[in-house]
C-alpha cells in the first residue's frame, strides 16, 4: 500500500504546465530490449510517424541488458522535460519484487504517458519437438533426467510465466537469458532450447511458417493471430490467464502539459489505417485510455507481478 501511495503522489506530482515551444528539440523514446522484439516493434510503429504530430522528431533508443531495467534506470533519472520517454512492457513490472535493490523507485520515479495496448503470450516449442501438446511437454519434463531448457529475454535469466507454470505443475526449468525475444526464438527454432513462452507478435510468423508449434496461449481469449491454440486457461492454467502489456512512461515531474501533447499525439498516431492495421497484424490489440486510466492499470499491475517473485522468494542481488 506504502508503494502504491508513492506512486500516486508521483502521478499527481507533474507541473502544470510545459515549457514554452515543447517539444524544442527530438524526443528520444528508450526501448529496453534489443532490436526486432515486440517491444522495439511497436516503440518504432509510433515514432516513425510522431514528426508530423510533434514538429519533432522522436528518436527510438535502444539499451538492452537487465531486464530493462537499464533502460528504466536511464529514464527515471532523465531531465524530466517530456523530451525523453520509454515504452515498457511487463517485465517492469516484475522488477521491484526480483530486485531488492533497483537504482529507481518503480513507485515514484514515473508519470503515465499512453497505453499503447496488450497481446497474448504462447508456449511454443521447435516445430520438431516431440511434444504435441502441454500435456506432453509437462510429461516429458516430469520424465527428463534433468530440467528442461527455456529462455526468454527476462529478467536476471528469470520470468514470471515460468515460475506460475512452475507452480501449475511442479517442475524445474532451467533457463537460458537472452537480450532479445528473437535471440531465443532462433536458438528454440535450432533445437538448442525445449520451448519458450515468447508474445505472441514475435512468434505468430514462426509458427504460421512451419519453424515452431504454439501449444498454448496466455490471455483470456484465444489469439487472433493464432485461433487454433488453446489458452492456458482451457488447459487448466487459469494463474497463466494474462496478456502481456506495453505503454508510454516519462520520468516524474515532466510537464503535465507536455504529458498531454505527447498522449495526444501518440493516440492520433493509433488512429492511422497503416498503423492500425500493421498492430493487429502484430497481434497487439489497443485498448484507448486516458492518462490516469493507464496510471491506474500500471499501479495495479506493478502491485501483481512484483508479487509473483516475492512468493517464490526469488531475489538477485
């Protein structure tokens, strides 16, 4: 409760008003995982057209490494003058459970900024993978001398969607970090992993091109992008009944009016045809909200996964 009061007084904490002429110079937008993943993807969806919207343009920076927490460290400390932003995905989320000791407050040290929508995961495994289903994949995990190998591009070689099945089922899983989702999609892709739970826009391409088999899917609802798959929930998973989410942060004390500029602009580049539709076509479905809407759902979401390593007791020092 202590954590959700900080951030609502961060959220409440912005000035009233933004400098004269903003944005003056580019608005950089941090992305905290490498090139070609769902984040990056949709990070440079918004930007490329933010120019016409701005009369500046805004500039993708990508800094890699930690989970994202590099990124979200560069962020908090930035200048708050609504010239530098970061879109974020879950991961953030996680990180004040799995970190005792992160150099920012996830609570204080962010405004809401945009939300730019949500999509489903899924389990997908190599398309020669003896595993059918999840109920065979959970068989031979049970069976297998030693812990299958998963990966994703998680925090400190950790990721919430793992320890949930973890618990679902009882097993251990040896996992393999990587930088990027696609890193680990081309190791699953090679046979050097046994499955993944990857968004479902890194993976949809691999699993229509014959490359990888989708067992399951996270959200509520079957995924658009792959209508056949299960969800977790239909196989008895309800705990993994959860998409993953992305939205627009900007360091605490950014202009309240610049906040507003940029939501604006960002809400009028959701609405354009080609953009809309490459998102869905991504598998990413916008869900339009006001700025304290998405405060709100960031508040509520850093309370739930951050909860999810404190009950393992998981820690990184």
């Amino acid at each position: 409760m202590r954590r959700r009061s900080l951030l609502a007084a961060g959220l409440a904490a912005a000035p009233a008003h933004a400098q004269a002429g903003y944005p003056d110079r580019p608005v950089t937008l941090v992305v905290g995982y490498g090139a070609g993943g769902a984040t990056d993807i949709i990070a440079r969806s918004f930007a490329e057209r933010m120019q016409a919207r701005l009369s500046q343009p805004m500039v993708v920076q990508n800094l890699p490494g930690a989970g994202g927490t590099i990124a979200s460290d560069r962020v908090a400390k930035a200048a708050p003058d609504g010239h530098t932003i970061m879109l974020i995905a879950n991961a953030h989320a996680v990180a004040p459970g799995l970190y005792p000791r992160l150099p920012y407050d996830t609570a204080a040290d962010f405004a809401p900024v945009y939300f730019a929508g949500h999509s489903a995961n899924a389990l997908v495994v190599p398309a020669g993978s003896p595993d059918g289903d999840l109920a065979a994949l959970v068989a031979r995990a049970r069976a297998a001398p030693a812990p299958l190998q998963t990966g994703s591009a998680a925090l400190a070689g950790w990721q919430p969607a793992h320890q949930i099945m973890k618990e679902a089922y009882g097993l251990a899983f040896e996992h393999v970090p990587y930088r990027s989702g696609p890193q680990g999609q081309a190791d699953l892709i090679a046979g050097r992993l046994d499955f993944m739970v990857s968004n479902v826009l890194e993976v949809a391409a691999h699993v229509r091109g014959g490359r990888l088999r989708a067992l399951a899917v996270s959200s509520p609802t079957r995924s658009p992008l792959l209508p056949e798959v299960p969800t977790f929930a239909e196989l008895g998973v309800a705990a993994l009944q959860s998409d993953s989410w992305f939205g627009f942060l900007a360091p605490r004390g950014a202009p309240d009016a610049a906040l507003e500029r940029l939501h604006a602009a960002f809400a009028e580049v959701a609405m354009v045809p080609e953009v809309q539709a490459r998102l869905r076509g991504l598998g990413l479905i916008q869900a339009p909200m006001s700025r304290t809407e998405w405060g709100r759902l960031y508040l509520a979401e850093v309370e739930r996964w951050s909860a999810v390593p404190r009950r393992a007791n998981i820690r990184v020092e």
